[in-house]
C-alpha cells in the first residue's frame, strides 16, 4: 500500500478557523507567531535513567502492526498483528508488575490505534481488506477488562470504493477514548482527481460519542492540490485536539495544523515553522497530561518537541535524518520522546532541561514511549518480537 505523498514544513504561525455545516472548511487566518525564544541545549545534561532488560511481550510477528496505552497504575495494554498480511489475527497483550498476558481476539487486520478509557475497556482502531479486495475498511473494537470480552466491531469508513483501489494509501487515524466514550479521526479519500498525476486528493473524517454522539462527518476541507493526513489526538476533560499534517500536492512541502474542539466544532490553526519534512513522511504524536498538551513531530533533518505551558509552544530540535516514528509521553515534571534512527534514539526533559539523544543498543524499531510515576517505558520490534523495556 503507498503512503499519501504528502511532506511537510512547519510553519510557527497562529490562526483559528470555525468549521461548521454552513461554511464547510478549517480555514486559517494570519496571526501573532508562537514562542521561538532559546531553549536549553539538548546535549548539556546528564544522561536519561538507564532501562531494564527487555520484556517478551509477542513473537513471531513479522506485519509490525502494533500500539498500546498506559494507565494511571503503570498497566500497559495494547494490540498487534501477527500472522500473514493476508491472514493477519490481531492479538491482545496487558504487561503488569512484570507479567505478559496475551491472547488472540475475534478481530482481524492491521493494528493502527489502542486507547484505554481509564475506567474498563482497552479501544482498539483496525483495518482489514473489504469484500472482493475492492476496498479497506476502518473498524473500531474494544475489550472489556473486567470481563474479558471483546465488543461488537463498530465500522467506521469504507475508505477505498473499487474506482480508487489503485491509488490505495495506508489509512492513517487517531483514537482517544475516556470513561466508555471514544472519538476516531481517519483520513479517507474524497472526490476529486485533483492531485498530481491525477490522483485523489485526501481529508480528514470523524466519528465520536465523546463529548456528544456524531455520525461520521468530514471534518477538514484542504485548500485544491493540498492534503490532510496522518492525524493524532489527545483529550483533556472538555476538550480534544487533533493535529495532522496538511500537504501541498507535488512540492514536498506543507506544515502541521493544530485543531481544538469543545463539542461544537473545530477551530483550527498552523503550527511552528522549525524544521521541513519531506517524503517519507511519519506522523506527529500529541498527547495531553494534566491539562499540558506535548507535541512531537518529524522533520526532514530533526525532531521537533513542544509543550503549550503557559500557553506558548516553544520548540526543541533534534538532529535525526528522516525517522519514520516519533512518539512522545510525559509524567510528573519529565517529557520523553521516542523515534527511529538506526535504531530507537531517546531523550528525555526533566524540569525544563534536556538529557542527549541517546541510542538505545539493540532496540530495533520503535513503536511508543509511554510513561508513568516520572518513569518511561518503551515498545519497540526487534525482527518479528515486540519487546518491552522499562525505565529504572
């Protein structure tokens, strides 16, 4: 499957647009730029805590589909798929005090999100081939912890209708879930052919039962020749925010956008210029921890982290060459981020100052830094094992 051939370049700008059913677009407005002033070196501290040996959290699973979520007790819970890309069974795994539970569930596909609520159930966001290999469809399933029992599949989107199938991309989305309640942003296909080379040109799409019930809808309206894709979402109580990158078809070039929403539509608006990003192309990460929102994002050169205190992203940089994962956790006064160079390469912010990206020895491909107690644990695949190491 290709992936949406769309780069970016970030752009430190702020603005703020309305979508609603009588003006359906996330347009943006110039306005004041975001903080740039100096931060603290990235190479003046000490070290991050050293890890522990890994843990063995699945074998012999080559597809390399996986993602988990942390809970408030250090639990971590998660999915991936093993098998064939043909056959794949996605599997469900909970490490806890230093035990493995896994076990196959009732869903097939490829693992694109896992989200715990924070109350009962493990949310998990899969695609799988449609019927007679003419489309693929967005399924959203959830385990019931207390049971054991996996819910109904909820289908989202069928993403690719039979017209589009050669122009099939990765379908890229976001999961949030909170209290027996989720929302799901996806990028889909829409009509057009108005990219280069005649291919469709693509936006972003959402269904929700948080903070209100919504069918699915489109959610962003890009401007002709642009795309929106690869979003991700974090949610604090009363409000979610989503951010994706918008694409100039054809120039390599585009920036990341930043949306909020309280329940009563999205307001929108481009983020910092720091660094560009060119094909091949991997997804920001956004999270929110007690009312902070932490954004990471993958350049063409470095890594770009930033964290909204006191209103303001002001953005770090670190050197790498293209990674194709960048993930980012927080707990207590400790900001960590995760991405793939040669490896999984770390770094971690401990009361405003940065430790050195350090590469992690044997640690293959990253897949998620989570973070719990001020502590960082990391998912990773080496060959076809998806290992687990926490931080001392």
């Amino acid at each position: 499957m290709r992936r949406i051939r769309s780069t970016i370049t970030l752009i430190l700008v702020v603005a703020a647009a309305l979508l609603s059913a009588t003006a359906p677009s996330l347009a943006t407005t110039a306005a004041p730029s975001l903080a740039t002033t100096a931060a603290p070196s990235l190479a003046t501290v000490t070290a991050p805590a050293p890890f522990g040996p890994p843990v063995t959290l699945a074998q012999n699973c080559p597809l390399h589909a996986a993602d988990a979520a942390i809970a408030a007790d250090g639990t971590v819970r998660g999915y991936l798929s093993c098998g064939t890309w043909d056959a794949p069974t996605i599997w469900y795994f909970r490490y806890q005090g230093g035990t493995v539970f896994a076990q196959p569930t009732p869903y097939h596909g490829l693992v694109l999100r896992a989200a715990w609520d924070g109350l009962n159930s493990t949310y998990l966001l899969f695609s799988r081939e449609g019927p007679g290999s003419r489309s693929e469809l967005l399924q959203l399933g959830k385990r019931l912890e207390n049971t054991g029992q996996y819910a109904p599949t909820t289908l989202l989107a069928t993403t690719y209708p039979a017209g589009l199938k050669k122009y099939l991309a990765a379908i890229q989305a976001g999961l949030v879930a909170y209290r027996s309640a989720w929302w799901a942003v996806w990028t889909e296909p829409i009509g057009g052919f108005g990219g280069v080379g005649g291919e469709p040109t693509f936006s972003l799409f959402q269904r929700r039962t948080l903070l209100g019930a919504q069918p699915r809808t489109r959610m962003t309206y890009p401007p002709f020749q642009n795309d929106d894709s690869m979003p991700t979402l974090a949610y604090s109580p009363g409000l979610m925010t989503a951010a994706w990158l918008r694409g100039d078809s054809g120039t390599d070039s585009g920036r990341v956008t930043l949306g909020t929403n309280t329940g009563h539509g999205w307001t929108a608006r481009p983020l910092p210029a720091t660094s560009p990003l060119l094909y091949p192309l991997a997804s920001p990460d956004l999270i929110s921890y007690v009312g902070v929102r932490h954004l990471a994002w993958p350049g063409h050169s470095a890594v770009g982290v930033a964290s909204d205190i006191l209103r303001s992203f002001t953005p770090h940089l670190v050197p790498a060459a293209r990674p194709p994962v960048v993930t980012v956790a927080a707990s207590g006064s400790n900001v960590f981020v995760l991405w793939s160079d040669s490896g999984s390469v770390f770094a971690e912010r401990q009361a405003g100052t940065w430790s050195p990206a350090t590469l992690m020895l044997n640690s293959g491909s990253p897949v998620r830094v989570l973070a719990q107690g001020g502590r960082a644990r990391v998912l990773y695949w080496l060959g076809s094992a998806l290992l687990l190491r926490e931080q001392n």
